[in-house]
C-alpha cells in the first residue's frame, strides 16, 4: 500500500492530467468533492481550461446543502451550477427497494453526462474514496458503468486521508461530517414520501444543534431511533427530556437512543 505522501503524488499528477481539458464534478459540498474541486480548480490555472461544480438539488438531501456548496465552489473557483431533480419517481426509488442506491446513482448521473455533453464536457469526476470501496456501496456499480472517474479512490485516499489533505489545503469542510441521503434513515421496502424525509431533517438538525457530531435520526415506523458517536451518548441522556419533547412534536410515539452508537450504513445490517 503507498504511504499518504505517495497517494497526494499519485493524485496530484493525474488531476493535472485531467486539467488537460474541461472537467465537470459532481459536487455536494462535502470534503470529498470540495477536495476533488480544490484540486481540479488548482490544476485549470495552470492548463487555462474550466472546471464546473454540478450540484444536484434533490429531495433526498437537506435544502440547506444547496446553499453551502455554493458559497465552497465559488470560493475555489469552480463554475458552480445546480441540477433540479426529483429521484423518487424518476429512477423508481419511492418503496425504498434494497438496490436504491445503484438505481438513484444511475438515475443522478445520467443527468449530470447530460449536462456535461451539454457544456462540451467528457470528464467527469466523482468523490468516492477507498473506504467506500469496501461497505455496502451499490451505487459505486453505476458510477462505474457510466464511466465517471473516482481520483480518489484510484489513487488508495482512505477518508482519513482526504480530511487530512483538505485541512492541509485549508479547506472549510475539512471536519464537516457525511449527510447521506436521507433515504438511508429508512427501513428498505418502505414507502419514501418527501413529508417523513423533512421530519427526520428537522429532527437531525436539533439535534446537531445540542453539539452533536455524527447523529442519525432512523426512523422505524412510529419509532425514532437515535444514532451519535459513543462520546455523545451520555449528553443525549442528559437532554432526553429536550430530545423526546421535541421528536414526539414531529409525530415520532417512541424515542430511543441506540447504544451502539453512531455507524455509517446501519440499515444495511
């Protein structure tokens, strides 16, 4: 395996390679892509060729994404633009089927060849890192397929690498954490309705707003089942009545904290 200096030489001479011409990324705002963009961006001074950052505004993920991203690609020189879409009819997602990422994945990128066909573009680039290589990742399948490129997990970046290079290159997300779609908050089989998915967001942002990190609110029927990093139990114990007060307003009849904490990708057990 390359040492982390050996990744960022790896990674560095294929974004110049890429730089060689136009590129577009699929943009979320997150550390992974902002760092692909960064990257991408620095390379196209150089090269005098342009780099578009395409956000797609889904129903899937919360509203205030949108506007964060913007401000991040703006600020690295990307040519930001945003993609309307509605996935839950459109690529046949809305019962929550156990291959709904590969079908949404597909669905997404296709919009985005599209638009890139549309600006001249051939080289997309995507944020999947080494780590998501090795869960539950259906969606990567898609990825492939269609042709999109991942510099990051071609070049070994882990996560913690890629937190590690943005910080270097004072990225402001370095330390954000991952929003997964919020379809990911559902049991699979269950009918997804854009109502249930913004009352889990309401619920996740207060409880970011209690200091919490990682936090997933999974939903599983009438009960909500709390997910944060094992350091934040204690605190969620001492607000429970806050939590509950809040959740059941939502219309949640059941609160639980589950104590093995915070993992990424629980309703894939």
């Amino acid at each position: 395996m390359n040492s982390y200096l050996e990744k960022k030489k790896i990674l560095g001479k294929r974004m110049r390679q890429y730089a060689g011409e136009d590129i577009v990324i699929a943009f979320s705002g997150g550390v992974d892509s902002s760092l692909l963009l960064k990257l991408a961006c620095d390379a196209a001074r150089e090269t005098g060729k342009k780099v578009y950052g395409i956000y797609l505004h889904t129903m899937l993920h919360p509203v205030k994404e949108a506007q964060e991203a913007r401000k991040v690609a703006e600020l690295l020189g990307g040519i930001f633009r945003i993609l309307e879409i509605d996935e839950l009819e459109g690529a046949g997602i809305a019962d929550n089927p156990v291959d709904r990422c590969y079908r949404c994945k597909r669905f997404l990128f296709q919009k985005i060849k599209k638009e890139a066909a549309g600006l001249g573009v051939s080289t997309i680039l995507e944020g999947t890192n080494e780590d998501d290589l090795h869960v539950y990742r259906p969606g990567i399948k898609a990825v492939r397929e269609l042709g999109i490129i991942s510099p990051l997990a071609d070049a070994g970046f882990t996560k913690e690498d890629v937190r590690r290079f943005a910080k270097e290159t004072g990225l402001s997300v370095s330390d954000k954490p991952s929003t997964p779609c919020l379809a990911t908050r559902f049991p699979y089989g269950v009918h997804l309705s854009y109502k249930e998915m913004r009352k889990v967001e309401e619920g996740e942002t207060f409880l970011r707003n209690l200091g919490l990190y990682n936090v997933r609110l999974r939903v599983h029927g009438e009960v909500a089942r709390i997910e944060a990093d094992q350091k934040d139990l204690q605190r969620l114990v001492e607000e429970r009545g806050r939590v509950t007060e809040f959740l059941k307003k939502l219309g949640y009849l059941y609160i639980t904290l589950d104590l093995e904490g915070f993992r990424s990708g629980s309703m894939d057990v």
